[in-house]
C-alpha cells in the first residue's frame, strides 16, 4: 500500500512540474503560427490590423513573404488574458501581444516592430 501511495505521489508531482513547465505553449504556437500566416498572406488591411504604428505597417510589408518568426522568447509579462512574447521577425526584433479568446485559444492582438 505504501508503495501505491509513493508511486501515484511521484505521478503527481511529475504532473504538476509537466503543467508548469509546458503552461505557455498554446500562446508560443499562436505567436509563431499566426504571425508566420499574416507575413505570407501579406495582405495591407491585416498589417494594419495588428501593427502598432505605421513604421511596423511598413516594415511588414517589405518582409518577403518566406520570413518566419525565430529566437521567440518567454512569455515577457501580461497576465491570464493577455501575454506579451519578444521575437526576431525578418531582420528586426518584434514584440507580439497575445489574447486569450478561449482556454487553450490564443489570437495574435498586437505586432510591433522596433
């Protein structure tokens, strides 16, 4: 019996440090796979959506449609409905917010090119 209670306690704390460690994932893909989509698509009213300014409107659409975001980073503040994520974006670093729109569903909200 002991031994049971040990193995389903290390089953637990193996869990709980999996959640932990893989809480940000769903955002990370939205970041990647939605801005890597709106770079190909490369369409002005979409840039215009989610730019920030009109020099990000500008450099996303000099980006050749084959850039792809690289060297993303964690999760740089926010909290549970909005995360704020750092990313290489062509030659330019990029800032990327994030919204919750349901568990699990993640919506590129904001792009901002410095």
């Amino acid at each position: 019996m002991k031994r049971h209670l040990g193995l389903i306690a290390v089953l637990v704390v193996i869990f709980v440090a999996g959640v932990g460690f893989f809480n940000d994932v769903p955002e990370k893909l939205a970041v990647i796979e939605q801005t890597d989509q709106l770079v190909s698509q490369h369409k002005l009213t979409k840039f215009k959506n989610v730019a920030v300014n009109a020099k990000t409107v500008r450099y996303l659409e000099a980006l050749p449609e084959k850039a792809r975001v690289s060297d993303l980073s964690d999760a740089q503040g926010g909290n549970s409905d909005m995360s704020y994520y750092v990313a290489q974006l062509g030659d330019r670093t990029a800032g990327v917010v994030v919204e919750k729109q349901m568990p699990f569903v993640w919506k590129v909200k904001t792009v901002s090119v410095w």
